[in-house]
C-alpha cells in the first residue's frame, strides 16, 4: 500500500541496468524502507519492449518522453543513455518539471554536466550520477563527501573493464590484442563496435567527470587526452613483465601549479601500485589529497548489479532528504583552470622498436635523442634472430611531450626503423 511519503520513481530504460534496478527495489524493499525511512515506490516504467515480467502497480509508457512530461513521479532514474538524443530530453524535462534525476550515463554528464548541473540548481532539486563512473564503487560519493575537507591533487584510475579484460587476458595466456579482442566480443565483455572502449573514449568520459569533482570545475571532456590501447602487443606485455610493470589503461588528472592536466593513455604501472594487481573486468580509483592522503578504491565497474547498486544509492540519499550541489560546490562557486598544453606535459616513457639488426643503429637512434636533450634510462635488446629485424626498448627519463614526439619523427625517418614507436607513458605512483 503506498502513501503520500513514498518516493515516487519512473524509470526510463529497461535494458541490462534497468532490469536490474528494478530487481533490486523488488528484492531489497525493506532493507532500502529501513535505511530510507520511507518507501522507494516504482510508479512508472518506459522502455521499447515490456519487460517480463512487469511490475504490477507500476505504468508502463512506450514513450520516455511522454512518461517524462506525464507521470506523477519524484524522480526520474535515465537508464537509456547516450549524451545527447532522448536521454538528455528526458532529464531535461524532469528537471524543468522540478523533479529530481538519478543517472548512469556518463556521455551525458561529460557533455552536458554543467548546463544540467545550472538546470538542476535553478529548479532546487538534484541530480544524482554516482553509477556513471566505476559502477558499484562509490567514487562519487567519495569525492564530493568523503574528501569534503581537502584539496584533491590527482585522481586516477583504471576504469574501462573491457580495456582491463583485454590487457589481462593478453599477459596470461601470451596472445596479441586483436585475438584477446575477439575473445572479449564472444563472451560480451566487449561490443561489437569496441571503439568507445577500446579507444578510451568511455574512460575520458569518466575521467573528465571525476576532474570535474575533484577539482571543483566545469566538466570538460574537450580538455581530455585520449590515446586508447589498439598498438598495445603481446611483446609489450612481455617487456613490461621484464621490467617490473603492468601495462593498464589508466585514466589521469592533476592539479597543480601550473594548471590542470586530464589525460587516458596505456601506462606502465609500476608491480609496488595497487593498480597494478587490478585484474579482468574490475575498477580501481586512487585519489591524493592533502589531509586523507592516498585513498583507493575498487571493485567491479559494470554489470546489471553493481550498477543498480548504484543507482538505488543514489534513490536512497533522495528518499532521506540529502540535496548536495552537483559538483559539491554551488555552480558560480565552480573554478576555472588553465589547461596545461598537451605538448608541456613532461613524461617517462617506454619505447618498443623494430629494427634492422645492424652494426650502428642505436648510435643513430641516441643521436635523435640527444638531439632533443632526451637521456635514456635503460635498454633492453633482443639477441639476433633469423629474421633480420629485432626488437630494441629504451625506458626514457622524463621528458616533455613537444620533445618526445619530435624524437620519434626522427627515429621513424632512420632506414633502419621498420615502423613508427608508440609511446607507452611511465605513470609515477
């Protein structure tokens, strides 16, 4: 039986997190009235196909749109997502309706964070978006709560699970990356179209998200470097296994003196981090502030469960009344930063190349180093071989990217390169 204290929830989507959510308010009804102090009732529910089967009291609207306009509900739960298109009209209008928005969908927040978060401010009521980065992890919560009391320097973390599948499977089993990635699509880790993941598209979405809290600043996903993991090679992973590393798509933000910095990359993790023993599917988030110091946190990023989960934290906090900012500061309290130039960012970095197995080529390539005041910390050379290339890793000192990236023009153009290196960036923990 409900009543007038209910929190009322509509629910747009009903595909994987969806159902999902909907299991769990069915599943952990008195747990959520308990810790709630009120009921979390579904009222209405949208989706392309009915879903089997359908809660009882609930309505069912074909259209989110017209369930957005339409419904009686305290909150609307966007699980369609897509940073633009139905998702973003839906929780636009909830909000000019002065109902509050609970969301998964992080494409949205990167693009749109800052007007929803105006929206939002203006019409007194929230906007919750705990399930858009790392999935059950309460990252959010962390940033905007947690660490209320200090200034964050850096957050990173590996936030992609179906980048992280990859590269672990890679190491284990000695196998390349477009075998792994096949591997990955079969077993639905991976999409048909990979490139949102495999590009780091998905973690510079989160990333900027994760900046926008950390550093209390406009979400600016324009400001992301985004290098994805396609040129990672079994023989990298081996070399980084030599080296004391492991090859993880990270994604990075910091402040500092200079400005802020938000890049994704490849990066060779260091076996001393945590982040390095985060394995298959799972996320981690590491943050550094003054007072808490480092904070790490992890566990699974995606899934019909883990995600809900977050969701319906995000549901709990309404039904208890909590009405944060959306970004934990007011929106004109918001900072603006300088964006440190991609080309400024210094870096150490591991270099693989192919070369033809003669007398004077690391002479040659020395010489393109120095002649971009780049030192070499370490070099790793392969025995010959009967094929007549072999392969050649520089570990180098930190350097800045104008400088790197014009070494590796150099070398590319030496004869006895046979192909362009990739970078892969050497993250300091």
């Amino acid at each position: 039986m409900s009543n007038s204290n209910d929190l009322k929830v509509a629910v747009a989507g009903l595909g994987t997190v969806g159902g999902g959510v909907l299991d769990l308010l069915d599943a952990q009804a008195d747990v959520l009235r308990q810790r709630a102090g009120r009921t979390v009732r579904l009222v209405a529910c949208s989706a392309l196909v009915k879903r089997d089967p359908m809660p009882k009291e609930a309505a069912f609207y074909p259209d989110a749109r017209a369930m957005a306009r339409d419904a009686d509900y305290d909150v609307l739960v966007e699980l369609i997502g897509g940073g633009d298109g139905i998702a973003l009209d839906i929780v636009t209008t909830a909000l000019e309706r002065g109902r509050s928005v609970v969301t998964a969908n992080k494409a949205m927040i990167a693009h749109h964070g800052l007007k929803l978060a105006n929206l939002a401010q203006e019409k007194d009521v929230s906007l919750g978006f705990e399930a858009s980065v790392a999935g059950a992890i309460p990252i959010i919560k962390t940033l905007r709560e947690g660490l209320a009391g200090n200034h964050v320097s850096r957050v990173m973390g590996i936030l992609n699970g179906t980048c992280n599948y990859i590269l672990t499977t890679m190491r284990a089993s000695g196998r390349d990356f477009a075998d792994v990635l096949a591997e990955a699509q079969a077993l639905g880790y991976a999409e048909a179209d990979p490139t949102f993941d495999i590009d780091g598209i998905d973690t510079a979405h989160k990333l900027s998200i994760l900046a926008g809290l950390a550093f209390s600043m406009p979400v600016d996903i324009a400001s992301v470097g985004c290098e994805g993991i396609r040129h990672v090679s079994a023989l990298d992973i081996q070399f980084a296994d030599e080296l004391g590393y492991r090859i993880k798509l990270l994604g990075v933000a910091e402040r500092g003196p200079d400005g802020v910095r938000a890049n994704v990359y490849p990066t060779m993790v260091p076996l001393a981090s945590p982040l390095a023993h985060v394995d298959g599917v799972m996320n981690a988030v590491v943050t550094e502030s003054d007072f808490a110091g480092r904070t790490i946190l992890g566990g699974r990023g995606a899934g019909a469960r883990p995600t809900a989960s977050a969701v319906v934290s995000d549901l709990v906090d309404l039904a208890r009344g909590a009405h944060l900012p959306m970004f934990g500061v007011p929106v004109d309290q918001l900072q603006t930063y300088p964006q440190v130039p991609s080309a400024l960012r210094r870096t150490a970095c591991y270099i693989r190349l192919t070369v033809t197995d003669e007398p004077g080529v690391l002479a040659d390539i020395a010489s393109a180093l120095r002649d971009e005041k780049i030192s070499m910390e370490q070099v790793l050379q392969r025995s010959r071989s009967p094929s007549e290339t072999v392969p050649v890793v520089l570990i180098l000192h930190e350097t800045d990217e104008a400088s790197l990236a014009r070494a590796i023009d150099r070398i590319s153009a030496l004869p006895t390169v046979a192909d362009r290196p990739h970078p892969i960036r050497i993250e300091a923990m």
